[in-house]
C-alpha cells in the first residue's frame, strides 16, 4: 500500500478540449475561483471516442495539461482523464492518464449468475428493510426482491469494472490514480436504492473509487439545458449522496467518496440546486462539462470576423450536409428540430453578432437556437478534417478565442456551482 495514495480534492471540474488548444484559457477558470478562495481542481477528460474521431492521442492531452500548468504556475492538483473508457479501449490511456472513468453502461441489466446474487443478498442483511440515511429526512426501504433485482441488473456491470480496475492497477500501481465508475451512459435512470445496491457491489469487488457517475432522472442532452423536474433532481442528487455517506461509513470506499455529474454541459437550471445541495450536506461534486469548449472556439472564431467568421460558416455548412452522419453517434442525447436548423445559404450571410447570439447558449434570448448548437456541439469532426487549417485559425485568434473559454467555464459553470453565484 502506498503512503499517499492520489487523493481527488472535494470540488473538481471535468472539462473538455477536444484540439488541445484551450488548457490554458480552461485552467485560468480555476484560477479564478481559487483567486476567490475556492479550489476547483481541473480534470481534463477526453474519450476513446473523441481522440478516434479527431484522430488524436491521449499523450497529447496530457502534453497540453501539463503545458497549461506550467504557464500559469498552478500548484495544485490536475488530473488527465480516460474518460469513459473500457477494457478494449483503455491501453493506450493506461500512460498518460491518471484519471480513469471506468464505463460499464452497456453491461447494466445484463443477468448476473443466481449464485452471484445468492452471495451478494447473504453478505448484506444489513440492506434490507428500512435504512434512515444521515443528512436526509427520507429514509430508503429496500425489499429482499429490491436487493435480488439490483443484483440481478448490475452484478455484471461491476465485476466488469473490477476487470478494468484490476487491468489499470496492474500497469500504474495501487494509489497511483483515481477512479471512477460511470454508469450514466445508458436509458433509464438509477434510483438512490440503486446507487446505494451499486456501491456496496463495487465495495466487495475492491475498487476504491473516489467519484460515481450515475445517471439521475431527466434528459442530460448535448450542450443544451436539461429537462426535467428541477426539485426532483435535488431531492434525489440529496439521497444519491447520503447513499453515498452510507456506503463510506459501512464499506470502507474512500471517504472522499463523491458524485460525478456527467452534464453534457450547460444544465444551468440545475446548478443551483448542485449547489444548495453540496452546501447543505458539505459535499464534494465532480462536475463534467465535457464538450463545449470547442463552442467557444467557434465562437469567438465567427467574433474574430474575417477568416475566423468565414470558417465558422464553413464548419456550419458542412455540418448541415452531414447531419444525419454526424448526428447518428450521439442519437440518445441530442433534440435537433431540423426544421428550426438555418441554411447555410442564410448563415453565409450573417454577421459575427448573428452567428455568436445564435450559438451562445443564453435561454430566452430570442437569437439563441438549440437545434443549430447541438448540430456544431456533435459536429466537430468537421474541423477535424480541416486540421491545420482550422488549428492556425484558433493560433491566430488565441486571445479572443481565450477570453470566450475562460469566460464561458468561469462565469456560467464553476461560480455557480462551486462558488454559488448566479450565472
Ligand atoms: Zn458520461
């Protein structure tokens, strides 16, 4: 056992930076907020699929990590992470990382073997019936047949991620890095009861993760706002985490044991309640906002004006030419109404004002239009294919391009969450 195992800090802040040209202007968000006395540790997440579409390499997002803290001279913890990685996809991760999202969604509700689940209803009695919870005035009533099904749908799904764990732990050391579990990849919702039945199973398989990532009720689509029942998603975050008490107390998982949202970026509507509920039971979060930095970078492209504009467009037209191609990966996450998408005869005649308003995410504004942001958040394999083309652009309106990410992590998702401030 080593001495100081890493150790995940209570906030933290997943982001993505999908051309490894934003770490910089990303982690001076967090410098912000420690400049306000809240340390928010950066996590830059990137996945097996992304790196395949842009035809990068998770070296490369580590080289850009380590770049980025070095410029600014951040002494505090940072992590590189595999996000959403699985045993076929996580060697080539398995240097440069230190951050492991082990993701066992498309094992859940395969059927665990009846002596498996035999083993696992006998081992935890103390499941059974009704479990008052600290922090929380509900309590949770777990039926023998709760117990039974739970097992039954999830066993698989965590001696999976014992398999991955084992394989990461094998190449880089016990305590050597963090790990995750994610299990929010998939269609229907895991309840409190779940997440406490889940956590007891990843207890006995010995993974000592430090974040969980289920997913919660509601729709969490690509880069827009979620939809859902606001005072039910903090009721039920409020259970999740004094699941979470629980199974640290009883299991001996880490005690900085948290939850990871996985947002898909921008669900404003529910950061306050993140907040509310974080502070009222000091909890820690880890907050993905994966992708939408690359909307920045678009955005502030099409401020630039000149080259930086005609490209934007450019990205936009092609994107609408093959949006069923591109669409299709992410077809569980994203609402496009093709009716309410511009041309891109009509984009080409608009000025940088129209194309940011449209984009930018700002709910009621009556530029802002949904459908052609979700088309440019899953489009980005479009300016994969420009390559260098679209890497000098960024090169060239660094700064502009920079204040927009910075501005964009800051404003509208870490002082919200972590600092409490209206967006
Ligand atoms: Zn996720």
């Amino acid at each position: 056992m080593r001495n100081h195992p890493l150790k995940l800090s209570k906030y933290s802040v997943g982001t993505g930076d999908r051309f490894a040209h934003q770490a910089k202007a990303q982690l001076q968000a967090c410098v912000q907020a420690l400049a306000k006395g809240i340390e928010v540790v950066p996590v830059w997440n990137k996945s097996n699929r992304e790196h395949s579409i842009i035809g990068s390499e998770p070296a490369s997002a580590r080289q850009a990590a380590d770049a980025a803290v070095k410029a600014l001279g951040w002494t505090r913890p940072y992590f590189v992470d595999a996000d959403h990685i699985t045993l076929e996809t996580v060697d080539r991760f398995l240097d440069p990382c230190d951050f492991y999202t082990i993701d066992v969604a498309d094992f859940i509700g395969q059927a665990a073997q009846e002596a498996d689940i035999d083993r696992f209803v006998k081992r935890h009695p103390e499941l059974l019936g009704r479990l008052q919870l600290e922090g929380t005035d509900d309590a949770l009533e777990i039926s023998a047949e709760d117990l039974r099904e739970s097992a039954h749908k999830f066993l698989v799904a965590v001696k999976k991620a014992g398999e991955v764990y084992r394989k990461i732990e094998q190449a880089k050391g016990e305590g050597n890095f963090i790990s995750e579990v994610s299990m929010d990849e998939t269609d229907r919702a895991q309840s409190p009861i779940e997440l406490l039945i889940i956590l007891a199973a990843i207890a006995d398989e010995g993974i000592p993760i430090q974040t969980i990532a289920p997913k919660f009720s509601g729709r969490f689509n690509k880069g827009v706002d979620y939809v859902g029942d606001v005072a039910q998603f903090e009721r039920e975050m409020a259970l999740d985490i004094a699941a979470i008490s629980y199974a640290v107390s009883h299991y001996g998982l880490p005690e900085n044991l948290k939850l990871s949202v996985h947002s898909g970026s921008d669900k404003f509507s529910i950061y306050p309640a993140i907040h509310t509920v974080m502070k009222r039971l000091d909890a820690g979060v880890h907050l993905k906002t994966a992708g939408t930095t690359w909307l920045e970078e678009l955005i502030g492209l099409a401020e630039s004006g000149g080259d930086g504009l005609a490209l934007a467009k450019e990205i936009y037209a092609e994107a609408y030419a093959h949006r069923d191609e591109l669409c299709a990966p992410y077809a569980t996450v994203i609402d496009i109404d093709p009716a309410k998408l511009p041309s891109p005869d009509e984009v080409s005649g608009w000025s940088p004002e129209q194309y940011t308003s449209a984009l930018r995410h700002v709910e009621g504004a009556a530029a802002y239009n949904s459908s052609l942001r979700q088309l440019l958040h899953v489009g980005f394999k479009v300016a994969a294919k420009m390559g260098q083309r679209y890497l000098d652009l960024l090169e060239a309106n660094e700064a502009v391009i920079a204040k927009n990410v910075t501005e964009n992590l800051y404003d509208r998702h870490i002082a919200p969450v972590f600092l409490g401030a209206a967006s």
